[in-house]
C-alpha cells in the first residue's frame, strides 16, 4: 500500500473513533439522565395558551380563521399578537382580528379554546369548531353578522347540548363530520343552515323567504319551521 493511502486510511480510522467515542459520550450521560429527549408540544399543550377566566361573552370581529374547541375557561394562543388582539372587560372579551377585513384564514390560524356554556357574537368572521374532551354539556348561543360557523371540519363526531344560533346578512353554520346536537334553535334572516351529517334531537328554524337550508329527510320530517319578515 502507497504511503499516502496508508496516511487517509489512519485519518479516516481516527475520525471514526472520535465519532464512536463523542456518541458513547454522550449516550452514557443520556442513561444517567443529563439529558432527556426533546418532545414535540401537545397542539394546545400547557404553556401555549393564555387564560381567561370568569368569561361568559364573547365577542369576536374580522377574525379570519380560528380553530376552537370548548373547555371549561376561554383560553387564546399565545403568540399570535400580529394576528389577534384580545381584550377583557369585566365578563367579555372582545377578540379582533388584525388581518384584512373579509380575508378568509384556514381553521388553524389562531387556536381558542371557549367555556362551554358561552354567548358568541361574531361578525366578519370564520370560525372552526373541532371536537372536545366532553362536548355533550355544551350550551353556546351564537349571534352572527357575516359570518361563518362550521361544526366538524375535522371530520370528528362532535356532540352538543343545546346550540341556538341567530344568523343574519349572509351568515352560515354548518354542521357536518356526524355533528350530534340535542336540541337545535335557529333564526335565519338572509343566511344559511347546512346540516349534512349526523342527528338532531329536536329542531326548530325560523327563517326569512331569503334564507335557506339543506337537512337530511330525516330532519326536515321533524323540524318545526316557522317564517319571520326579513326585516326585523
């Protein structure tokens, strides 16, 4: 063997043995427990959300897209200052979105989390509901102004108490994924009702002659609908 491949041969020997001997190193510090695996954060692990508690209502505008579940306090991610501004006062938080006014966000821009037995107002705003630890004692009202509600995105089966919803000036809420609500109260004035999948314990609509739903057969036979003027 030339001299020169001997001289490679030794320095590419002792780079492997420095190598082999920095990771014995370190994997005997690892079972001695100086160190510990990094593990990813929980998608609404603790430290990621700020909390507000003794809320009741909640009021949100040009918010472009939220991914929410309920919870027992309303808690907002952190960190997203550029998109959001959320201010408390007394029992009400007013959240504001800092985008373009009538921009629509995907559903996991900002992540909240909202008390179950809450009044929501939204207006201009797209909001994404996913499912929960326990959502069969959820009791929201929704009132909405151009805005959008879309129960089950995630294509989870959310289940709900009582939901009443006053949907007004080209609202929608939409319930698909097997959403499973009790009892279901809903004014349409110009806006829309989509419940496509799941069941419906009990389901009352009053609506304007410029609203519009789409139900199961299912849920239409036992829907009680009534109209109300389009101009209240």
């Amino acid at each position: 063997m030339k001299k020169s491949n001997r001289i490679l041969l030794g320095g590419f020997l002792t780079v492997v043995l420095l190598i082999t001997g920095i990771h014995i190193a370190l994997y005997a510090k690892y079972r001695n427990g100086h160190y510990t695996i990094s593990q990813p954060d929980n998608k609404r692990g603790k430290g990621t959300m700020q909390s507000f508690p003794e809320v009741s209502v909640i009021m949100m505008q040009n918010v472009s897209g939220a991914s929410i579940i309920f919870g027992d306090a309303l808690e907002v991610e952190k960190g997203k200052e550029e998109i959001i501004e959320t201010v408390k006062k007394g029992d009400s938080v007013i959240i504001t979105g800092r985008g373009i006014k009538g921009q629509v966000g995907g559903p996991n821009e900002v992540r909240f989390t909202l008390p179950r037995n809450v009044t929501i107002s939204a207006l201009n705003s797209f909001i994404y509901f996913d499912k929960g630890k326990d959502d069969s004692t959820t009791n929201p009202t929704f009132y909405l102004q151009k805005s959008h509600i879309d129960f089950g995105y995630t294509r989870k089966p959310i289940q709900l108490g009582n939901v009443k919803v006053f949907a007004s000036d080209n609202s929608l809420a939409l319930f698909e994924g097997y959403t499973q609500v009790s009892n279901l109260e809903i004014l349409l004035r110009n806006s829309a009702l989509e419940y496509r999948e799941g069941d419906i314990g009990q389901l009352s609509i009053a609506t304007d002659s410029s609203s519009r739903f789409i139900l199961q057969s299912k849920h239409l036979l036992k829907a009680k609908i009534t109209s109300v003027p389009s101009n209240p």
